[in-house]
C-alpha cells in the first residue's frame, strides 16, 4: 500500500518530536511519501486540485501534527475544509477517499495521565482527536489508529529515538 504522511506543523524547524518523526520516515523512503502542509503553503493559499490528486494517489494517509490546543494545527482545519469537498470526498457522487485507510501521529505536549477522567486536561486523546476520526467515517475512509507520544515538552533525546522507532513499526503495522 502506498502511504502518504501529511505533516501539518507550524514551526517543524523548532520542534523535537515532529522533525524527528519527519526525518525518520524520510529514510523509509520505500515505505511513505512525506508532505509538509506549511512549508508547501507558507501563505496559506492550498492547491486543493494538486492536493486532492495527491490524495487519490495513496492508499493511506496519516495526519502528522503537534496537538495544539487540544486540537490540530489551523493549516489542517483549512486543509481538510478546503480539499475535502462536496462531491469529491463526499456526497451523494463524491467517495475519492472511500475505503482508504487514515491514520492519526500526534505529539503531545503532556503526561498521559494529564488525559484521564482525573487528570488536569479532563479528556482522553481520543475524545480529543474525535473530529479527526469522525471525519474519516464521514468520507467513508477507513480509522486505522492513533500513534501517540506524550511528554513531548519533556522528552530526552533517546525517548524520541525510540519513539521515532515505533512510528514506523506503527506505519508497517497498518499494511499487515
């Protein structure tokens, strides 16, 4: 299957997890095709045609961001309200991303306990990145998992290593 990692972070120069995750998988070059929203849009003027071709072209897509205030970064908002359209990625004559399998990799600036019930945050990651997931159901693409890193604001060199590790596994996994 061909995989496409869409990366939506706004300053990836900056970031520990996300760069590392970038990095990583641009050594798989067999196994992902690597798109970075802000560095392709640095004015925030999408190419929906060439996004939406690019799309078409791989089998799974996985959304690579930073959770930024408990949400995703604004670039992927405005990616997926401009390139998912009515009657292409969805409606009664539009299905371009029907059955294709999407996948979330989220850093996260917190302990995992900080998402609980009991925790400061009050929700799960999950019910966090539920609009991510119900907008998979809705252009009847397939959820195919959640790779998570917690702490990232916290993390050690070797931590990210060896997340950067799993991130892969995580991506080989999904062809299995």
């Amino acid at each position: 299957m061909s995989t496409l990692v869409i990366i939506a972070h706004p300053d990836i120069t900056n970031s520990t997890v996300n760069k590392k995750w970038r990095d990583a998988l641009s050594e798989q070059e067999d196994l992902v095709t690597i798109h970075e929203l802000y560095p392709e849009y640095p004015h925030g003027k999408i190419d929906v045609e060439r996004e939406q071709k690019l799309l078409e072209a791989h089998d799974r897509i996985i959304f690579q961001y930073p959770l930024y205030w408990y949400s995703s970064p604004p670039m992927l908002k405005q990616y997926l309200d401009e390139v998912f359209t009515y009657g292409w990625a969805y409606g009664s004559t539009g299905n371009a991303l029907a059955d294709k399998d999407f996948a979330i990799a989220v850093s996260i600036g917190s302990a995992p306990e900080s998402y609980t019930s009991e925790g400061n945050v009050k929700y799960s990651v999950e019910t966090l990145l539920s609009p991510m997931i119900a907008t998979t159901r809705f252009v009847k693409a397939n959820f195919a998992g959640i790779h998570k890193l917690y702490g990232a604001l916290n993390i050690t060199p070797s931590q990210v290593e060896e997340n950067a590790k799993d991130y892969i596994e995580f991506i080989k996994q999904l062809d299995k």
